[in-house]
C-alpha cells in the first residue's frame, strides 16, 4: 500500500548524499534533460521562448528534487517551480492541449528515474538497502510529478480560459464600434475578430426565453446549414446570441436574382443566390436542434458597412417578431418583414392608423380575421381573386363573398384607397397583438 503524501519522504543518508552531489552539476542535468525532451518533443524547440522555458522548468524542476530529498522534505510540499508554471502559461498561449503540455513531465519523469536510479544502484551496494532506496525515490518522484502536473494543468486552463476572455471581450468592443459607426480599419477589424470582412457575409441574431445552451446549438446548426466555415458568434446576455456567417454560395449574390420575398413584392436582394433555397432546410434545421429558439436574418452584406447594416436588420426582424408575439421555434428574414417593421417604428401611430383604415374589420374575432385574410390576398401585389382562392385554400366565389362583406364593413370599395388599406392589412397579419385594439 502506498503511503500517504505526506509521509512521502527519502530517508537513506546515501540518497541524500547522491542528491548533493548531483545538485553540483544542475546545468549539466537540466541540460542533457531538455536535449532528451526536444528530441522527442517537437514544441519544446518550436521556438526560443519555449525553449527557454522548456530548459528552465527542467533546471528548476531537478533543483527542487535534489533538495528536497537532501534536506528531508516531504513530497506534501511539492510546489510548482515558476518556470514550470510560466511554461504552461505559453504553452496555453500556443494553443497546446492538456495532455501535449503533460508529455513534457512523462518523458522528463522518464529521463530522471533511468539516471538517478542507475545513479543509486552505483551508489548504494547492500541489496536491501538499495531496495529500499530504489522504492523510496520512486515514490517520492512519483508523488512530487503528481503534484506539479495537477498544478501545471490547472494554470494552463487557467491561462487558456484568461485568454478566452479578454479576447472575447476585445471582439466585443470591436463589434460594438462598428455597430456604433466608429472609425474603424477593416484589416485590424478582422485581425481582431478572426472573421474576413471582405467577403459577402450574413448577419442573424438567436434569442430564447428557454435554455440559454440552445442558442449556440441554434447558431452552429444554421452556419452548418449555410455552408459557412468558422462563424463569428457574440453572446448577448443569457437569452442572445448574435452571429455574422460567410454563406458557402454568397459569391452568387451579386448576380442580383431575388430568392424569395414576403408580401409587398419585398425580395432579399443582395442575398440572391446565397440563401435561395436555404430557407426551408434552415428553419427545418433549426426547429429540430433548439425548438425553444428565435432566429432573425438581415441580409447580405460586404464590408464593415455591410457587417454593420446586416446585423441592424437582423435586429429589427427580431423586434416584428416580438411584436408579433410569435411563439418559438421561428425563422425570420427582414426583407420579408421590413415594411412592417418601418410601419410599426411608431406604434400608437401605427394602431391609430390601423383602425382609421380598417374600421369594424381591425376586430378581434375569427370573422374579422378570415375577412382580413381574403382583402388582403386580393389587393397584394401578386394578388387577385384566383390567387386568393389558391392561397386560403377556398373556391373562388367564397373568396368574392368576403370581399364584397369586407367592403361592406369598410364602407368603400377596396381600390378606394387600396395603398392604405394594404398597409394596414399588412400590419394586422404580421403584429396583430402590437397593433389591433383589445376589447
């Protein structure tokens, strides 16, 4: 059974001589050990101050060793050497794993044992002493690697995590001054943010009131969907998450071809071929990996003004949805929301002018509603009575039916008006709860 740490100690007098002797040539140890390791690892020679480091936590590693076992200390006050814990420190720095960092104290543990074991066989001639020496000395060195490495890998997560942050943090201040318009260099804007900002590039926003874990799962999955490498996501608060992606088709966007619009004759433009297609799979996609998530598209843009703009856009497509009191999962895109959201910028405006143009028809009620939906299929832009019927899913007389009531309502004929009268229709169908009075 081994012995508890702090009982871990080197008793013999000829372990504790050899210690002293060997202190006396601590370069040459160090030395010899840090040629062992940089023949074996590659990142101890990756550059000088890895190198220098690799070669100081050696020498301050072996010194601690040897005194301690000259003098008697337990392996309980094992501390880490500053060098070894700096080495970590740039290990983190290099982007080094756990377990490539660890190598460097598994093969050092190697190196050491083979010598000074060697070492104690010369040393000590009685068998049973040397037994004892031999499981004495690998207990101790055993305990004291033990407790270095615990110590090593805690700063280097440490460390890792440190950095994590302060360049989250500085790719937050730089999104916030572009967002702000602030003078800014795109060449150090990116450097900054990692993210190119020359290409083409989509900005959409992710919001829930459920777990806030779903909202990274929501973005990665729409940037997997999109065919995007290495989105750029900015956490906002726990409900948010905002994020600016490359579609893998954005090089067709500038062939200028709509891909799809909402009512209005809206098109997303610039997005052309970069979303056509994408919108079913996306929302699709995203309703199955985080059911409880908002998703809101801008659209497509180029440069830090494009950044800038796609992002306020997928912020206002979001705010019709919270106007619309939606229910989760939803998948937005502002060019399709984009006249509502200009309508309902001043809402008790917007609901004055609802009911001025509506009248008896801004009820409401499921009467209220289906009249609402057959005026407003009609006088659309790509509307008409047949296209009506097709869209509600009705003969084409039911459709005429409700218009000519809707008219009764109103008091006028449709084409009284009919720029007005859509707008408000418009409003109606997408923000009901912002925008019709409650009884």
């Amino acid at each position: 059974m081994t012995a508890p740490q702090d009982r871990i100690e080197v008793t013999l007098p000829e372990v504790r001589e050899l210690a002293t002797e060997w202190a006396r040539q601590l370069d040459t140890l160090a030395a010899e050990m840090y040629a062992f390791l940089a023949a074996r690892i590659p990142e101890a020679r990756a550059d000088d101050e890895i190198a220098g480091l690799t070669l100081a936590s050696c020498s301050s590693n072996v010194e601690a060793v040897l005194s301690m076992i000259r003098h008697g200390i337990p392996a309980s006050a094992t501390e880490a050497p500053v060098a070894a814990l700096e080495h970590a420190r740039q290990m983190a720095a290099r982007g080094a794993s756990i377990d490539a960092t660890l190598r460097f104290y598994r093969l050092g543990h190697a190196f050491f044992w083979e010598r000074l074991s060697a070492g104690l066989v010369e040393a000590v001639a009685d068998r049973d002493r040397l037994m004892t020496a031999l499981s004495e000395v690998s207990a101790f060195i055993f305990a004291y690697i033990d407790a270095v490495s615990a110590r090593v890998s805690a700063e280097l997560i440490a460390e890792r995590e440190r950095r994590q942050r302060r360049a989250a943090a500085l790719r937050a201040d730089v999104v916030r001054a572009v967002l702000a318009g602030e003078p800014a260099d795109a060449a150090t804007a990116e450097r900054t943010l990692g993210h190119p900002l020359s290409a083409p590039q989509l900005a959409f926003v992710c919001w829930t009131a459920g777990e806030h874990t779903m909202l990274e799962r929501a973005a990665a999955a729409v940037a997997q969907e999109l065919g995007a490498r290495r989105p750029l996501l900015l956490p906002e608060g726990a409900d948010a998450v905002a994020c600016w992606v490359i579609p893998r088709d954005a090089g067709s966007a500038d062939s200028g071809g709509p891909a799809g619009g909402g009512r209005g004759g809206l098109v997303r433009g610039e997005l052309g071929g970069a979303v056509q297609g994408h919108s079913g799979g996306l929302a699709r996609r995203a309703a199955t990996v985080a059911p409880d998530v908002h998703v809101a598209f801008g659209a497509l843009g180029h440069g830090l003004d494009g950044f800038r703009a796609s992002r306020q856009q997928a912020d206002r497509a979001r705010r019709v949805v919270e106007l619309a009191g939606r229910q989760p999962p939803t998948l937005t895109w502002y060019p399709d929301v984009a006249v509502v959201d200009l309508l309902s910028r001043d809402l008790p405006a917007a609901r004055a002018f609802v009911e001025a143009q509506l009248g008896p028809l801004a009820a409401r009620d499921d009467s209220a509603a289906r009249l609402r939906a057959a005026l407003l299929a009609v006088i659309a832009p790509s509307g008409g009575l047949a296209a009506a019927a097709r869209e509600l899913g009705v003969h084409r007389n039911t459709v005429l039916q409700r218009l000519h009531r809707a008219e009764e309502l109103l008091g006028r004929p449709v084409a009284e008006g009919a720029a007005d009268l859509y707008a408000a229709l418009l409003l109606a169908e997408t923000v009901p709860e912002a925008v019709l009075a409650h009884d």
